[in-house]
C-alpha cells in the first residue's frame, strides 16, 4: 500500500490549505483512513478520521475548521483545513488501515490502529 499526501505549504493565521493523500492499491474503499500531525518535540496527535462506511471524527482542537472527506471513485483522502492557526504547523500524515474494524474513538485516533503511513506534508501558518 502506497500513500502520498500533497498539499502543504505556508500560509497565514487565517488561511486555508486542502491537503490530499492518493492511495495505492485499488482497496481503498475498504480502508479506514485517518490524518495525524506531529509538532516539533511533540508527539504524532490523531487529527482526524473518516471509516470505511464513511463515519467521521475530528478533534475538539480542529471542529469547525477541519473537515475530513474521501473519494473512493478516485482512491484519494482529504483533509480541508480553513481558519488555520499558528498552533496547526506541524507535519501532517495520513494513514490506514485495512482491518475494516472500527473500536472505540480513542482506538482509532490511536496510530497503533493504522498499518499504513504517507510520508508527510508540511503545513506552517504564520501568525
């Protein structure tokens, strides 16, 4: 399984930014789906999450800006990210999972549920 985010870029506080990760194989729409990021000296957080019966899950950090969407037609997730703050840089990944299982909401924020990760895209906001 390949994933390859695209995306990142600077941006202003305020500002909005779509992030993009195409996946590899034809699977896809079995697949659980999920964005994480990682700060420098922070730990990879759970951001947002998209099943694959199409149920979401984003952070209380993110509700309201972030939104999480796939298309299966064209074996792509995305994450839309607008009123993006200073606090949002990070690198951003996305990840999957195969098992088709669900679990609780900390389970699937959790990394250890995905087999699968991009290599990252960076988002930096100014303030």
């Amino acid at each position: 399984v390949q994933l390859v985010e695209s995306g990142g870029g600077s941006v202003q506080s305020g500002g909005s930014l779509r992030l993009s990760c195409a996946v590899s194989p034809f699977t896809y729409s079995r697949y659980n789906m999920a964005w994480f990021r990682q700060a420098p000296g922070k730990e990879r957080e759970g951001v947002a999450i998209i099943d694959m019966d199409g149920s979401t899950f984003v952070v209380d950090s993110v509700k309201g800006r972030f939104t999480i969407s796939r298309d299966n037609a064209k074996n792509t997730l995305y994450l839309q990210m607008n009123t993006l703050k200073f606090e949002d840089t990070a690198m951003y990944y996305c990840a999957a999972d195969p098992s088709g299982k669900r679990g609780s909401v900390g389970w699937r924020l959790s990394a250890l549920r995905y087999n699968y990760w991009g290599q990252g895209t960076q988002v930096t906001v100014s303030s």
